[in-house]
C-alpha cells in the first residue's frame, strides 16, 4: 500500500512539474475595471501577480460602472509565458453624447456638420473644440467640449414666428399632395375595375368564341395596365413629397 501511495505521489509531482506558469498585472484607467479572463471573472483592476498557466487567453474588461452604456468594454487577445509576468495598463475611451431639444439638430464643428442630435463621439476628438448646434426655426447655440461633462444637452430657443411657420408647413405639404393622391386612388380604381371587366368578358369569350368579346377583353386590359401604372407612379410621387423636406 506504501509502495502505491508513493507511486501515486511521484505522478502527480511529475504532472505539477510539467505544468508550466507565468504572472500577469493589470492596471486600468480608471481602476476597479470588472476582470474576465475567457468568460471567467477572476477580480477588479489593479490586478497584481495573479499565477495564471502559460497560453492565450482572451481578456475583456468591463468598465467601473456598469450602469454608464456611454462606456464600451475593452477585450484582447493575451500570451502568457513561462516564468515571465505580463504588464498591462489600459485607459478606457471615453464617449460623449451630444443631445439637443428639440432633437434631429446639425452638428457642426468648423461650419461642418460632422452629425444629427441625439450623437455619441469619442471625447479625444472633440476635446478643447467649440461645436455649433443648429436646426431651422431655432437660435443657434454654441458648446465648449472641456472633457468635465460626456452628456451635453442643450436647449434651442425657438426664433420668433417659427411656431406659425412650423405649424402651416406639414398643412401646406399636405394640401400640395392631395391632389396627387386623389389622381393615385381615381386611377387605381379604374384599374381594378377594368381589370374586373376584362377578366369577365374573358370568361364569356371561353364559352361562346366570340372575337369581339376578345378584341373588348384586349383594350380592357390595356386600360387597367395604363392605369396601374398611373397609379404606382403617383403613390410614389405623393410619398416621395410628403417625406421631403
């Protein structure tokens, strides 16, 4: 029994020696990062002289607050090595959004509109530049990005006269697109009803083989194609001005 016990023994210390280990620190900016390393949480950041077995991993990293969408994890690939400590230090990239009320405002930043509110950037490339907001019937409104804020929202004060202008706009467009769409539903009634009265005289064509009734089946259906048509295109005419600016 002895003798098997040490025999036992000497495997598991002949295993324990082929496993080979390294050493791996992490850092982040800010720190208290959540640690995963493939799917496994193992701590938050600073991570000092964790003993890890030596291969690739995949390391991700969650940012402090959970809660904060604006912030993206941070995932690589990572090699330990035998006896050798891995050093990592990581800043997370910082996000700003940029809101405005109401929204769908341009963005400009050097009279070039660079996107529409409500918009996320990378805070490094608007760092110390001044943006302009800016949307029809309202005042333009200036914004300093200083890094201290990453959610900006700013109110634009309505110019004078711009609520009658923007009340009597959405009537006017509709008042210019009823006519197109009176023509689109005149003719797509056409259409069917043609279409009807062709397939009906088609029927009788089947039974009694008058020619007539052919050559009448032929125009019909003539008809209700020019007016399918007429149809289709005015829809998409209507539609097109209806969501024009």
């Amino acid at each position: 029994m002895l003798f098997l016990f040490a025999f036992l023994l000497a495997i598991y210390s002949n295993i324990l020696a082929q496993e080979k280990y390294g050493f791996i620190n992490i850092n982040t900016e800010p720190s208290g990062a959540l640690i995963y390393i493939d799917s496994t949480f193992v701590g938050r950041t600073p991570l000092i002289n964790m003993k890890i077995e030596t291969g690739t991993y995949t390391l991700n990293l969650k940012y402090p607050k959970i809660t904060d969408w604006l912030e993206k994890d941070v995932t690589q690939k990572i090699e330990i090595k035998e006896n050798d400590t891995l050093n990592l230090f990581i800043s997370f990239e910082k996000l700003i959004k940029i809101n405005s009320i109401p929204f769908s405002a341009d963005i400009l930043l050097e009279d070039s509109v660079i996107g529409t509110t409500p918009a996320i950037f990378k805070m490094r490339d608007l760092l110390g530049k001044s943006l302009k907001i800016r949307k029809k019937g309202y005042s333009e409104v200036e914004v300093f990005i200083d890094g201290k804020n990453q959610n900006i929202e700013v109110n634009l004060p309505q110019q004078p006269g711009a609520e009658s202008e923007l009340r009597t706009k959405p009537r006017d467009k509709l008042k210019s697109v009823l006519p197109i769409a009176g023509l689109s539903l005149a003719s797509g009634v056409v259409s069917i009803y043609f279409k009807a009265q062709a397939d009906k005289l088609y029927d009788e064509y089947l039974k009694t083989g008058d020619a007539n009734k052919l050559n009448t089946v032929k125009t019909y259906d003539r008809v209700a194609g020019v007016t399918l048509l007429i149809f289709e295109l005015t829809t998409i005419i209507a539609i097109y001005k209806l969501l024009r600016e």
